[in-house]
C-alpha cells in the first residue's frame, strides 16, 4: 500500500490536475471513515494479523511475560501466546464498568485495536508528506465523539492525543451528529468531534455537511424530512455552527439513492450565497469562544466501560448524546474538550466545568483538578462516577475524592429516576423524559450523597438524596448520580455558576467569532441578552434560524 501511495502522489502531482491540490484526505475501512469494518453490529477484529498486532502492542507495553500476568491478574498467560479475546470481550463484571483487576485484557485489547488505526493513519499521511513534491496538506476522517452508536471501543477514534499531536495532520473531519435531538428541528446541530480541542493543537476541523433539503432525506435514524422554507432554516443552522465554533465544512449530496440535486434550486443557492457572504465578512475577525461552559468528555472510558450500547446506556446515550447535546439549549456559550487536553485548556474563562463521563482518572490528575481547576470560585459538575476507576481499581473513595462530596455506593439493576428540587425546575427524570432509555440494565454501583454540609438538589423515589452542591473556600461542587437531561436544569445550573444566559426560552446557541447563532423549535417573542447587556427583541417563527453581530446586536 505505501509503495502504490508513494508511486501516485509522485506521478499525480506532475499533471495539470495535481498541480491544483491543495491538501489530500486520507480514507479507509468503513465508510473511509477510519472506522474498523463491521464495528456498528460486529466485534472486529479477530484475523490472524490482529492477532499478531495485539501480542506485538503486548510486548511493547509490558515488555516481559512478568509484567503482563501482573496487570491481568493471571500467572499463566504469555505474550507469545496469548489468544485473541472472543466474545467474552462484550461482558463486563461490574454493571456497565469494567474491574482493572481481572478484566484488563479486554481493555488492553481494545486499546490495541485503536492503537492500529491511529498508526495506520500516521503512516499513511507521513507517506503523502514525504512523496508529495509540494507542501500540501493531510487530513483524515477522525474524532468521532457524538453519535457513533454506543460503539467507540470498536470506532477506532479512541486515541485523539495521537493525530492531534501529529505534525502529519493538518485536518480532521467528520459528518455532523446524526442523533435526532442534535439534527431536529431546536438541535443545535452540532458537530461530531470537539472543535476547540481540535483548535487548541493547531488543526482544522471540518464538517461534512449532509442535512438534506425537501427534495429528500437520509434514512438513517428517522431523520425528519422539512418543508421547503424550514429546510433552509437547518441548513443555515448546519452550515454556520462549525463556522461560529472556529471550524470548516463541505456541503455533501448523499446521490441519486437518497434523492440527489440537494440544493439545486434558486431559493437553495440564494441561502448559500448568503452564508458565504456574511462568513467573507467575520471570517478575518479573530476567532475567539465566548463560552463561560466547558464539557469535558473522556475517550479511554470506552475502553473500560460495556462496549455495546444496550449494555451501557449511561456513558454513550445519556450522558454525550442527550445531556450534553441539551446543554447547547441551555442558553449559555459552550465549548468542548477531551480530558486528554484538559491540562492544556486556557480555563480562566470558564465559570462552569462539566465532567460528563471521566469515570477514568488517575490520581495525579485528580490532584491537579483540585489544584487548578477547582479555583477562582468556579463550579465544577460531577456527573455519574468521576474517577471511580483509577487505572487500577474501581473504588468508590475515589469517587469522593473527586467530587469533593461524601458519598455512599449503592447497587441498582435500574437506571434510577431522579426528582430535582423546585429551584431546579422540580423536574422529574425518568426512563421517558431520557428519550425513551431503557432503564434496565445490569447490577451496578450508583451513588448517592451523604454529605451533611451539602445541598441537596435531586432525590431519588426513596427520598435519598441523587444530586447536591457544596461551596468549597475555592470553588463550589455539584454531583449528580445521573446527567441532568433537561435544558432548563442545566440553565438552572449555569445561572447559579454565575454564566452569562444569552436566551431563556430553550433555543439552540452557539456564540463565537464575532456571531451568535439561534436556533429554535418553537418560535415566538424573544429578548436575547449580549454579553455587553444590549437586549435584542425579536420575534422569532417555528423553526427558525437567527444570526445576529455578537457585539452590535444587528440581526444580520
């Protein structure tokens, strides 16, 4: 393969064509999205050269047979011939989590699968750099995080830090969240990777933008079909929330099999034009995030968690794809960030940092959290089990440590329901209101507060206490059993971390680069609060998208 790479940047950069490229994407395995074949429904990959990849990742991580029955807890197993991990790979023995101490060769194995793709990358873009006779630049599909279908441990984006680090990637690109309350009609629309840790290494992320226009639709996952007149109001939606955000996109026709000519009609183009001229405008325009929210999300917990979704419908479903994506519809400004780039975030601005699903942490992580991010009297959210697995054990001491609230484990074969306080909205979260969740799943350890110094905000059916905060001398603590999954719960929640709230009324927002973009379901009559305290007063109709000048107030 790279002697056929190497051999066609060499002769297609000599044609008149070649002389034209500006950057190349790199593409394989399913879709070309870097993603192992068969991940969605099957357990890749158990060839023989998988096999023989998983003992040479074996021996480069452990380095004898001593090291290796150490970490799995088994004193017979070799390097040499350890065998691949079959089905019993899907099981985990402690509800949706795994026990480092006798499961880590799943994990391990799954790490290895990762660890191929991103090297497969690497190796594939190294190759066009040094064979291309031009500068040009190299990108791939990568970074997945929103809607990849409860299967991140066989998605094969589990290693950010390896492309993000790279100086052989200058892009990364993915089709925008497909989940339906990001693509329906009051969803933000957001993009499937994380966008600012994506800007903080110096890349450029870029959407694939594949939202249809009434003349047909993408039968995956329902997605809604519009009217002529709304359609164009998501597509402005889908095209200016990368642009605000500090990203790219491409507008993609799905073809004749899903309906083709997308956009081919006058009302269509008129749009386009449109966008492209107001972004000509604010593209120059520093590109700086005026989020006071940042959600941070964890990739290695995939190793460590169920890998199929219905096993684990916390650390995928609720948490990234229905709390956070609501979290956009709280009316605060938020960014986005892996824990991996945690210690690297410029974090002065932030009021609100939200751990969503970082079950894994080490200790020295845990102890620089307390010492640099719980500080300047910021509110720091816990969501589910933060740190209850320390890369060696699972223990619910940790869990506290974190937090910084006494709690107490429990077990639970059923996702409990949670009734929050009346200053929260007295709200109550079931199986329903999580978007239809199934609320079995297996045994497993909860927590619940019980921490006579904090406040309690939620209870569970028994009347203990599910969601509480406490003020610390430095910063103030929030833990929550399970994601609030209601937008204005989280509004309610940044209010009290003193962020600022541009729209009260559960509209989509994305602020950045000069621009605040609105988008909502409803319609009706709205006073929307900048940063600088200009009210805008605007009537808005049912599925609507506005754009206004971050600074000026002008409705553009």
């Amino acid at each position: 393969m790279s002697q056929y790479l190497a051999e066609f940047c060499q002769k297609f950069a000599d044609t008149p064509q070649g002389r034209h490229i500006m950057g190349i994407q790199l593409a394989s395995g399913t879709y070309g999205e870097y993603h192992n074949w068969a991940f969605t429904k099957h357990e890749p990959d158990t060839s023989e050269p998988m096999l023989r990849f998983f003992r040479s990742y074996l021996r480069d991580k452990y380095g004898s047979d001593k090291a290796l029955r150490k970490a799995w807890n088994d004193p017979d197993v070799s390097i040499e011939t350890v065998p691949m991990p079959m089905m019993e790979r899907l099981e985990t023995t402690e509800g949706i989590f795994r026990n480092p101490e006798c499961e880590r060769r799943y994990s391990d194995y799954y790490e290895a699968l990762n660890k191929a793709v991103t090297r497969s990358i690497l190796h594939s873009a190294s190759v066009v750099k040094a064979n291309w006779p031009r500068p040009v630049l190299t990108g791939c599909f990568y970074g997945y995080y929103f809607s990849l279908f409860g299967r991140q441990a066989t998605g094969g984006h589990i290693f950010e830090e390896d492309i993000l680090n790279s100086a052989d990637i200058d892009f990364v690109c993915a089709p925008q969240a497909y989940n339906k309350n990001s693509r329906k009609a009051g969803g933000p629309g957001l993009s499937r990777g994380l966008i600012e840790s994506v800007n903080l290494h110096g890349k450029l992320w870029l959407d694939e933008m594949d939202q249809p226009s009434h003349y047909g639709y993408i039968e995956l996952g329902g997605l809604e079909k519009f009217p002529k007149p709304q359609s164009i109001q998501i597509l402005r939606k889908f095209v200016l929330e990368p642009f605000v955000r500090g990203g790219g996109m491409w507008y993609y026709d799905f073809g004749p099999r899903m309906t083709s000519g997308w956009w081919d009609d006058p009302d269509y183009m008129s749009e386009i034009a449109a966008i492209r001229r107001l972004e000509e405008k604010y593209f120059h325009r520093q590109s700086e995030s005026p989020a006071d929210v940042l959600l941070v999300f964890d990739t290695k917990v995939f190793l460590h968690t169920a890998p199929r979704p219905n096993d684990d419908p916390i650390t995928d479903q609720i948490s990234v794809n229905i709390s956070a994506v609501n979290a956009f519809k709280s009316g605060a400004s938020v960014a986005t960030c892996y824990l991996s780039d945690l210690q690297k975030m410029p974090l002065d601005c932030y009021k609100a940092v939200v751990f969503v699903n970082c079950y894994l942490m080490e200790p020295a992580l845990r102890k620089w959290i307390r010492a640099n991010v719980a500080t300047g009297g910021r509110s720091l959210f816990w969501l589910t089990a933060p740190a209850y697995n320390d890369g060696t054990r699972l223990s619910a001491a940790n869990v506290c440590d974190a937090s910084g609230i006494r709690l107490e484990a429990f077990k639970s074969a059923e996702i409990p329901d949670i009734c929050y306080a009346a200053n929260l909205g007295g709200f109550a979260q079931t199986g329903e209101s999580m978007a239809g969740v199934d609320a079995r799943t297996a045994e497993q350890t909860f927590f619940r507060v019980s921490d006579p110094s904090a406040e309690a905000l939620g209870f569970f059916n028994d009347g203990t206490t599910a969601c509480a905060f406490k003020a610390g001398r430095d910063a103030n603590d929030y833990f929550f059993a399970l994601p609030p999954v209601e937008p204005s719960v989280w509004q309610a929640l940044f209010r009290r971390a003193g962020c600022h709230i541009y729209d009260r009324e559960g509209d989509s927002v994305i602020a950045g680069s000069g621009l605040l973009l609105i988008h909502t379901a409803e319609g009706g009559r709205r006073e929307i609060c900048l940063r600088n305290g200009r009210i805008v007063a605007v009537e808005l109709a049912p599925v609507q998208t506005i754009v206004i000048d971050a600074e000026s107030g002008e409705i553009l």
